[in-house]
C-alpha cells in the first residue's frame, strides 16, 4: 500500500512538471527522429526510474535531466542532430534509444517502470505536414487532445530547444500573408498570436528588384486595435505605401514588416512578388527565327527601346492570347534585346549567346509556324505588350529559299503588326539575336531624309544591296506620311506609303519592284516625301535620289 502511495505521489508531482513538448516523427533526409520535454516548474527535474513508452517499446530515462522553465531534447543520434538542428546551449541533449515514431498515428507516454502515466501525446500525422515537428499548444493541457497539438510554423520547421510557435506569449504579431494587385492595391494579413492587445500596430514597407539589389524603404500604414486571437485583413491603395509609377516596371519583391515590441521576431515579416505591368510597346519584338535550318532552333528577340532596364521576369510569350509560357528574370537594358530560344540548337549557330544572360531557352509547348503564326507578349495579367501576326509573304521577294533566314524589324520603334516593318535578315549566319538586325539604318546625320544602301540592286548577289532602307525624322511627334518614287521623267513607279500614320521617325524598304509587281529597270528615280502634321496643317516636303544599279 505504501509503495503504491509513493508512485501515486511522484505522477502528481512530475506531471505538473515535465511534458512532452515536440516530436519530429517525419523528419527531413538525415535528421533522426527526436522527442523534446519541457519542464514548466522553477527547479530542475531529474528523471529517475522513468521512461518513455509507444505500444509496443519503451527507453530508460535515466540521467536524464530537464532544467527549470527549459528543455531537454531525446534522441538516437546526437550527432546527427546536432549537424542539422541549431540548438541553445542553455537546452539538454541526450542520447536516447528512442521508440520509433509511426508515419501515421502513435500515442507516446512518459511514465514509470509500472506504466504509471506521468504525460501523453496523441498525433496523427494528418493533422501534421511531413519534415515539420508536431507541438504542443499549452503544456498545461492534456497532449493527447486534437486542439492541443499542430505543426510548427517556424521558419525552419522546428523549435528545436526553444518556445514552440504554436504556444502563446505575452506579445506577439504575426505578418501571415501579404499579396498585391498591381497598380490597383495590397492586402495584408495579420493574426494576434500572443495574449496583449496591440492598439496601434505600425507596418513599414520596402520593395527591391529579385536580382538582389538592396532594400529600398517606402512608407509606413497603422492597423489599430488588434486583441487576442483576432485576425485582420486590411487593404490598402498603392500610393499610401509610397508605391508609385516612378518606381519603374517589371518585377519586384515587396515586404511587409510589422514594427511590434514582440518576442517573436520571425514571423514579424511577409514578402510578395508582384509586377508593376509594361505600357504598350515598352518592350517589342524585334527579331523572328520561324523557319531554321535543320538542327538548329527558332528564336523570338525582344528590344527595349526604353530608357529603364527591364526585367522579363514574370513576362508571357507565346503564340495565343494569353501567351502560354512565363519568361524567367532577364535584365535588358536601354537599347538592349533578350533572346528566347526554343531550342539549345541556336548555340550552334551563335555559341557566344551560350554565357550571355540575355539568352535563354525556353520549354515550351508550342512552337512557331512555318506558314505564319501569332506571336504574343503580355503582362502577367495577360495585358498585350506588343504582337506580331506574321507571314512569309514578309521576306524579300527576290530570295529563292528563305529558310534559316530570320525576320528582322527595321527599327525597334516601328509597329510590329505592319508588314512595312519587316523583311529578310542579310546577315551570313541568317540572323543577328541579341545583336542589332542586319537591316537596322545606319546611323545618319538630322536630314530629314535618308536612303540606304544607294546605289542598291534587287539583282545584286549580295543580300545587303538587294533592298534600300529609306528613313525620315520630322519635327513633329505625329503626323500623316506619304512616300512615292517616281522614274526620270517623272511617271510614279511605286507608292510606299499613302498618308500613313507616324510617329517623330521612321523607316520603309523598297525592294525595286513598282505597283504592279514587277522590278523596275537600273537608273535614278527621284523619292518624294510629303508629311503633314497630327495636330496643325503645317506641311514638309523632301526629296532623294535613289539609284538602281544593273
């Protein structure tokens, strides 16, 4: 009766003192399994003739000591532990030969060589996610009670000698999720985990690009009154978060960061991706590789003819609206272009793109047809960039074979949709990505009009003399075009543009054919330019020699 007395006497007095506080029963690759104690008293406890117990198995827990307010870590691999988990020094840990721990549901007890129970845990890992440890709530209530038990939300999957997270403290504010709706608005969760009221909570903003650049800070907002257990979702214009139009386009990271005096720093902090859309044609696409030659890899090039860097991260391409696939975080700068490849074959005719960072290649599931096809560049909200519904109509006339032969834009501001924008890359290897197009004007003097190359032949065997590129710049930002090339005794031979809408420049091919078709003979011809502006009836008239060589 007397020795009955005693184990009745020592599970009253250890159970009000040592729990099982955390259990790793899935760990990650490498990590042992391990159980963590928690002693809630202000003097230390020795474990004397206990053990630990699953149904079937049991460990000594002798030697064992579990520190006053602290912990004491179980497990059959130290070392390995140690490797993986940082643990306080201030934490016990010991070498245990564990029970193992189900995958699926266990109970574990705490309890003397007679299984009197001192603490259980009941789990069933469905109520857990694999790699992360199970932990008690409340080590004063029960363990094996479901809402007494969840998954860590740390950071690093455990708190592995340190105050669970699920477990409440005086103050503490966590961030749970922050989202943004470019250039519309954010929304910020957040979830009063602690037992203190918090009547004003300031959240300060930053925002940086993904490359890694440093944190830029914006502004601050203040949710008030947030008592315990409460959640709120709060929404807020862009502008209040000094989030405005100056701060460029493509994509960012922005972080929310609530400025609480709590005593968990960890889950103070949410970060979201978001993209601050391209306007139409901030970004065009300049080059088309539809046809290559056999083994080798079609391509798209897109231009910035911007003055900001672009990043394309978060960008859609593809040949349908929406466009299918997303481009990755590729920088181009002012003037620059990016390649998407669709196959590594476009190494093998351009292997100095294989180190570039404007190069990628792209998995994709479509591809671009050889009998025309749509190509489509959008934001990630699907809004149009710019696109391209090309034919191979578009190539030079005079090539008999034009496979393995890109289309290339004159100029990178001219409208992708005109057909009067493309023709035939003369460039040896068939292309130039990532490069200025082969048929890109020479950069000339502030005349108002300029023809090149002159003298030039349809017939010419090289490629760069068989077409002439005719460029004008006009004193105004818009205005109606009118082009047209008469012979030497002033008959007109070809109309190249007939009020055409332009911008402060621009640039047309003639490729020596007349209306009819037809190629017009060697000799001079005169090009006449009539322009007249957008916005008043002021009118500009200029005239070029063009030549045509035999």
């Amino acid at each position: 009766m007397l020795r009955l007395l005693l184990i009745a006497g020592l599970a009253t007095t250890l159970s009000a003192q040592v729990v099982i506080n955390e259990l790793q029963p899935v760990p990650p690759t490498g990590e042992p399994e391990w159980v963590e104690l928690y002693n809630p008293s202000d003097t230390d406890v020795a474990l004397v003739n206990l053990y630990i117990y699953d149904r079937t198995s049991r460990a000594s827990l002798s030697g064992v000591v579990v520190p006053a307010r602290g912990f004491a870590i179980l497990t059959r691999d130290t070392d390995d532990l140690k490797l993986l988990r940082r643990i306080p020094g201030i934490a016990r840990l010991y070498q245990v030969a564990l029970p193992t721990l189900n995958n699926t549901t266990e109970s574990i007890f705490l309890a003397t060589r007679d299984t009197v129970v001192l603490d259980s845990v009941y789990y069933d890992m469905r109520w857990g996610i694999r790699g992360r440890t199970l932990e008690r709530i409340d080590p004063l209530r029960p363990g094996y009670l479901r809402d007494n038990i969840g998954a860590c939300i740390a950071p690093d999957s455990a708190t592995c000698g340190y105050d669970n997270s699920l477990s409440l403290v005086e103050r503490d504010v966590q961030v749970r999720s922050l989202r943004v709706d470019a250039g519309r608005a954010l929304t910020i969760e957040l979830a009063n985990r602690g037992k203190t009221t918090f009547e004003q909570l300031p959240i300060a903003f930053r925002i940086r690009r993904p490359t890694g650049e440093s944190w830029h800070e914006l502004g601050h907002v203040t949710i008030e009154y947030l008592p315990p257990a409460a959640t709120s979702a709060r929404t807020f214009g862009l502008t209040e978060v000094g989030l405005t139009p100056a701060l460029g386009v493509g994509e960012f990271l922005l972080q929310a960061i609530a400025l609480a005096d709590d005593q968990r720093k960890w889950n103070d902090t949410a970060i979201a991706t978001f993209f601050q859309p391209l306007s139409l044609q901030q970004l065009v696409i300049n080059e088309l590789m539809y046809d290559p030659l056999d083994g080798k890899s079609e391509y798209i090039e897109l231009a910035n003819p911007s003055s900001d860097t672009l990043l394309l991260g978060g960008l859609l391409l593809g040949d349908q609206l929406p466009p299918q696939s997303v481009l990755p975080s590729i920088p181009i700068p002012p003037g620059g272009y990016a390649v998407v490849a669709l196959d590594t074959g476009i190494w093998t005719t351009f292997p100095e793109l294989r180190e570039r960072s404007q190069c990628v290649v792209l998995r994709a599931s479509w591809s671009l047809g050889n009998s025309g096809d749509l190509v489509v560049l959008a934001n990630p909200d699907g809004s149009v960039i710019d696109s391209v519904r090309y034919t191979p109509s578009w190539h030079f006339w005079g090539l008999k074979n034009t496979k393995g032969r890109s289309l290339e834009k004159l100029m990178p501001s001219l409208p992708s949709a005109d057909r009067l924008s493309w023709s035939s890359s003369t460039s040896e290897r068939g292309g130039t990505p990532a490069a200025p197009n082969s048929i890109l004007p020479q950069e000339q003097s502030l005349l108002q009009l300029s023809v090149a190359p002159n003298p030039f032949s349809p017939h010419s065997t090289d490629p760069q003399l068989q077409q002439t590129t005719i460029t004008f710049r006009l004193p105004w930002q818009s205005a109606r075009v009118t082009l047209r090339v008469f012979d030497a005794a002033g008959l007109p031979v070809r109309q190249l543009a007939n009020g055409m809408y332009s911008g402060a420049e621009g640039a047309l091919l003639w490729d020596g054919r007349n209306d009819a078709g037809f190629a017009v003979g060697a000799g001079a011809y005169v090009l006449l330019l009539e322009a007249t502006s957008a916005l008043s009836s002021e009118t500009l008239h200029e005239r070029a020699v063009i030549i045509i060589g035999k």
